[in-house]
C-alpha cells in the first residue's frame, strides 16, 4: 500500500460544496441589444443588469468600466485552485478575456460585438487563495473595423503584476463584418 492510499481524502471532512445561481442569458442579451457597449458595462457595474453566468460560476465582479478600460475582481477560493494548491491559470485566462472583451465592448455602439481570436498570457508569478483581492484589467490598444487589439494585466492584492496578456478580437455586428 503506498501513502496516498492510506490517505482518506475521499471522507466527508475533507468535501466542499459550493452552490451557483444565475440568470437566463437570453433575455439579457435580448435586453442590452439595444445599449451601448459602454451602457451595458455600466449597467452590468452598477447591478441594473445581471452578470454573465460565467462570471457567476467563477465568482468575479465588475469593479470599474471606463471608456476602453475594464477591471474585474476575484476573492481567491480554494475551489480555483489546481493539484499544486495554486489558482489554476484558466482562472487568469478568463479574467483576462472577460475584461479586455469588455474594454472592446465600452467603445461600440449598440449592436456592434467582438469574439476572441487569439490570446497570448505570460505567467510571471503564481497566485493562491493567499493572493488577496485578484485584479484583471483589461485595456483597448487599437478598436479596428475587422480587428481589435487588447493588453490585459492580472494583479494580486499587493499589486504585483502576477499575468501580463495580449489579445486579438475579432469584430462582428452593423456593418463591421
């Protein structure tokens, strides 16, 4: 028998449970086809419009939404964390998409969208539920017609620089594709 096999790591004091509530996308996105990208944000911001279930299911808030500026925020949990007792790196992945998407989204108009194409991520230090207050901010480079352009930093609660990203977005609604 080897050590991990004399390991309970299967008993009932060692479970975590964790509920997720959210609301139905489409009549949200129904709702703001009509608003600015930048009116959405805010009022996804302020609380007049729900979150995206994503952003539910992670656990991360909007915490300012500027003209081609976003940051989120995240509260590390131990149920982001890998086998090595880290924040998994998809967590600063979505960060980084969710807020350099939205800092695309404060400069459209109503009916305009982007869609990622690529994302590039840059670890430069491991995050943990130790971390404190995780911040994503998401900055507009260049808004094109066909392609945008993004940069995108994750922080930790001391604000070291712990992710630096690039990314590219592709451009679709009225008359932009």
């Amino acid at each position: 028998m080897t050590d991990i096999d004399q390991l309970d790591l299967f008993s009932p004091a060692q479970r975590r449970e964790r509920m997720v509530d959210w609301q139905v996308p489409a009549p949200v996105a129904r709702a703001v086809m009509g608003l600015s990208g930048m009116d959405a944000m805010l009022g996804i911001r302020d609380g007049r419009l729900p979150p995206p279930p994503f952003a539910k299911l992670i656990g991360f808030t909007m915490a300012v939404a500027e003209p081609g500026r976003i940051v989120m925020e995240l509260e590390p949990r131990e149920d982001l964390e890998n086998t090595i007792g880290l924040i998994h790196g998809a967590t600063a992945a979505a960060l980084l998409d969710t807020a350099m998407g939205c800092a695309i989204s404060t400069r459209l108009e109503a009916g305009q969208s982007s869609v990622t194409l690529d994302l590039k991520m840059t670890f430069l230090r491991p995050l943990s539920v130790r971390s404190g207050l995780i911040s994503a901010e998401g900055k507009v480079i260049k808004l094109g017609r066909q392609t945008s352009y993004t940069e995108g930093f994750v922080r930790d609660g001391k604000g070291a620089l712990a992710v630096h990203a690039t990314a590219t977005f592709s451009m679709i609604g009225n008359n932009l594709t």
